[in-house]
C-alpha cells in the first residue's frame, strides 16, 4: 500500500522508492500553487516530516525554479528550510542528471492524471448568473497587427495579428474568451481566482503561470511556457453580456494537464502531449516582438502561417514548390517584403491582385 499525500504517513514505514517519492514530491508542488486547505496543510506537515521526502521536495523546488514555495512552507511548516543563502548554496548543488530530470516532467503528468488531481474540481465553480463583473473588457488585432494589455489582476495579455477577446473578471472567477487567433498570457497568482482562457470548447485553467493558445481555422493549440495548466470543456450558459461571469465546467477524471515545456492541439479528437523544446518554444513567441522565425519549414507551411499577417489571400500556384525549405527572420507588419525575400531566394514570381498573391516557379 502506497502512502498518498492525502493520507497521514504515521505507523507506516516509508518504502525507498525514488519513483513514488518523486510522484508525491510533484503533486504537493502543484498543491501548493493552488493552495492548500486545513487537511492538506496538516499531511503536508507529516509527509515533510520524514527526511528522504523533504529532501526530495527540495531538489523537486530547484528542478521547477519554485524558490517561492519555500516562503509558503515557512508558514506551513515553521521549521522548513527557509530561502536563506544556506538553503540556496544547497538548492544550487542539487543538479540531477537529466533522465532524471525528464523523468520527474514525465512523473508531474502521470501523477496528477492517476491521483485524480484537477484544478478544476479543487475549485468551486460559481453559476449564480447575478455575479457582476468587476472588470471587463473586448479588445480585438487587425492582420499585422500584435499589442500587449495590461489586465487589471496584474496578468499581460499578448494578442497575435487578427485577434479578437472578450474577458469578464469578477469576485471569484477570471474568464478570456478567445474568439479567433492567438493570445500568450503571464497570468497574476490569485489562489482564489482561477483564470479560465476558454476556446473551441475547451477551458484552460490555471492560478499564476504562463501559456500560449492559438484558434486558428478550426485549430486550437496550447503550449505550456511555465508552470501547470489543466484543460477540460466547458458551456456557456447565457446569450447576453453575462455569457461570461458563470461559464460551467466540466470537470472529468480525464481532464488533461500540461507542465512547462509541453503543447497539445486540444482541437483533435483524440490529443496527446508533446515536449517542445526552448528554441522551439522562444521561435513560436517571437510574435510579441513582431517577428516570425522560420527554421526549415516548408514553403507550403510558411504560406498558410504568413496568410495570418494579411488580409490578402496567399496561394501556391505551383504545387512543385510546396516542399521548398525557408528559414530566416522576418517582419510580421511587412508581410510584401517577405514575400518579396522569398522570390528572390527561390525564383519565385509574384503575382497581386486586390485581394490575392500567387506563388509560381520562375523556372522553366
């Protein structure tokens, strides 16, 4: 019988299991970002108590940057290591192999899907529709176009080209409807109000971390750039400007949880979780500084990408130039200069009307 968190370790004989160590490790983690009640404070209290699991918790900390965590266990438990520059010349030796490292992401999944552990069903969903919202707003990107918003919780909220929110925050509860395009947003830790982005069905949840969604043609994709973030559906249950202060969710054991370093397209049937890499991932944002990277994509990919900046429709002509590989840095705001960098480099000739560019082959 396996010890869990929510169980007092008294009279049990702790088994030398890293692998178990390190599951729990994750979840008290997660835990401790959503905020812990009077039961859990107390097993937290008993599960530090022994040794192998403080040691464990602490090297857990220093994998995932949580240094915070150690000023929330000061009050939990007084006798925890505080962050002093002890604790951080200790924190800093600790430098696990990477198997271990991609283990323990791997464990942070798995545990909170087998435990059961949900965001969603560790907080009250409010559907009292005479909640006033305290803060609301619509904002919207033409083609081209990207701005930053500074949110009245403390969040930033990024919007790609051709983008369009409405958001509803109220006493207990913060909702982002992404109606098209993108939004990347570093979300303010409120423990008493989770902060729902909801899209295609799906709700995305989380307390103070940070995510990318894109809803683009029917496709919605998230990527985790920090912290936990926890997807499961959602309905709305009003038609009018109240649509958003009660959205209901749906809280399943199946819901899917996302960690730093990972993506899903929610919009797929049957989605699976993926590691992205950090090149990968600064590549994807680099939309907030009004760039877009291209690494070797396929001519036909960067067409469907690029057509996101314009409010011109851009068509392969050719289809033998649809596996070409581009790379390079670019404006998003001059979307004709780089088609214009991508005809001189391919011998590629152009052709505009109104609303339309065509790509065909120069080469005869």
């Amino acid at each position: 019988m396996t010890n869990s968190p929510n169980q007092s370790p008294d009279n049990v004989v702790p088994l030398k299991s890293d692998e178990r160590v390190l599951d729990e490790a994750s979840m008290w983690l997660v835990k401790l970002e959503s905020g812990l009640d009077a039961e859990q404070t107390n097993a937290l209290k008993a599960w530090l108590a022994i040794p192998l699991h403080r040691d464990t918790f602490l090297e857990m900390v220093a994998l995932w940057d949580k240094m915070s965590v150690l000023n929330e266990l000061a009050d939990i438990v007084p006798h925890a290591p505080e962050s002093s520059d002890k604790t951080v010349t200790h924190l800093a030796n600790l430098r696990w192999k990477r198997p271990i490292a991609i283990a323990a992401s791997l464990l942070l999944v798995g545990v909170l899907s087998f435990q059961g552990f949900q965001f969603f069903s560790s907080q009250p969903q409010h559907n009292d529709i005479a909640q006033v919202a305290r803060y609301s707003l619509q904002a919207s990107t033409k083609p081209g176009e990207h701005k930053s918003i500074s949110l009245e919780d403390g969040s930033t909220l990024w919007l790609n080209t051709n983008s369009q929110v409405n958001i509803a925050f109220t006493d207990t509860s913060r909702t982002i409807e992404l109606l098209r395009g993108e939004l990347h947003i570093e979300v303010a830790k409120d423990k008493q109000r989770p902060l729902n982005v909801l899209a295609a069905g799906k709700a995305i949840q989380a307390v103070g971390t940070a995510f990318n969604v894109q809803y683009h043609r029917g496709d919605l994709e998230l990527v985790v750039t920090e912290g936990v973030v926890e997807v499961a559906s959602y309905t709305l249950t009003q038609t009018d400007g109240n649509r958003l202060l009660a959205p209901v969710i749906k809280s399943t054991n199946n819901a899917m949880t996302l960690v730093q370093g990972q993506k899903s397209v929610l919009s797929l049937p049957n989605s699976t979780v993926e590691p992205i890499s950090e090149q990968d991932i600064a590549n994807d944002l680099s939309w907030r500084e009004g760039k877009i990277v291209f690494r070797g994509e396929t001519l036909i990919n960067v067409i469907e990408e690029v057509s996101r900046y314009t409010d011109k429709t851009v068509v392969l002509g050719d289809t033998s130039l649809a596996n070409l590989q581009v790379a390079g840095l670019f404006n998003t705001n001059d979307v004709d200069a780089l088609i214009a960098t991508l005809a001189d480099n391919l011998q590629i000739s152009t052709d505009y009307t109104d609303d339309t560019i065509v790509l065909r082959s120069r080469v005869q």
